[in-house]
C-alpha cells in the first residue's frame, strides 16, 4: 500500500472523528475497506453519544461492514493506535492491515499486532495528533475513562 493511498483512506477515518468531536463524543474514527479498495464501512467512538462502551471507531466501521465471508486482506484504517479491545477484533477476524493515523497521545495495541503477523502503516498525522491531543486537554476525564484509567 502506498502512502497516498493511505492518506486517502485515513480522510475517511478522520472525517468520522470529526463528525464524533460535533456530536460532543470522542474524536476517534475508523473505515475498514476491502482487499480491492472498496469502503466496506465507517465509524466513529460513539460510546458517549449511544451510552455504549463497547462502541469503539473500529468496531462501529467493522458493524457498518456486515458480515463478510473473509476479512482476510482488509484494511482497518484509524485515526489513532486501537487499543487491545479493537486490536483484539483486528486479530480475531483476520483484518490484513492497519493504518493508524497517529499513536503519540494513545500507544495501543499495533506492535502486537504487528509481531503477529498484521501489516502496520503508522502515518504520524500532524491533524490526528492535534485532534487529540486538543480533546484530551479538554476532557481528561472522559479521556481516561475511554482508555479505562481512573
């Protein structure tokens, strides 16, 4: 995969976190797209919006996806590393790939992805960081709490 695209494809994860920071919830999003570059599906944290914790950027876009027959060759793209919950559905379903948008205010699970066998883009995005990092400073608590700190 080739950077351009992978700025590409991470347009459509941070449109959904910018859509998440509007609707006053977290500002994380992510899109699964298929092995031929079709958008499959695309979320965002709604886990403020919809009261559910288990409503994770990846996990919203891999529900928008559908059932597949095989995630084999996909791509989860992400505006930031996913923690061990959503690196769990990427290593439990077989997902190819994942394009992380930044992981300097959140250092999720991607090296272990990574050491098993899953491709890691890691873009260093200036606007994912800055997304973030403007949020966390805002709403540390509700920022802890998303990453299960007290």
């Amino acid at each position: 995969m080739d950077q351009e695209q992978a700025y590409q494809w991470l347009g459509t994860a941070l449109a959904e976190a910018r859509a998440g920071r509007a609707e006053g919830g977290i500002p994380i999003g992510a899109a699964l797209y298929g092995a031929d570059g079709t958008l499959l599906g695309r979320g965002r944290n709604r886990r403020v919006q919809d009261g559910d914790p288990s409503l994770h950027a990846e996990t919203a876009a891999f529900r928008a996806a559908g059932r597949q027959r095989s995630y084999r060759g996909t791509t989860m793209v992400t505006t930031l590393s996913p923690c061990w919950y959503c690196s769990g559905l990427v290593r439990q379903f077989g997902i190819s790939r994942v394009v992380v948008g930044e992981a300097e205010t959140f250092h999720g699970g991607h090296d272990w992805l990574a050491e098993h066998g899953v491709e890691i883009i890691h873009l260093h995005d200036p606007e994912c960081i800055a997304l973030m990092r403007e949020f966390i400073a805002h709403h540390p608590a509700l920022w802890n709490e998303d990453i299960g700190h007290e």
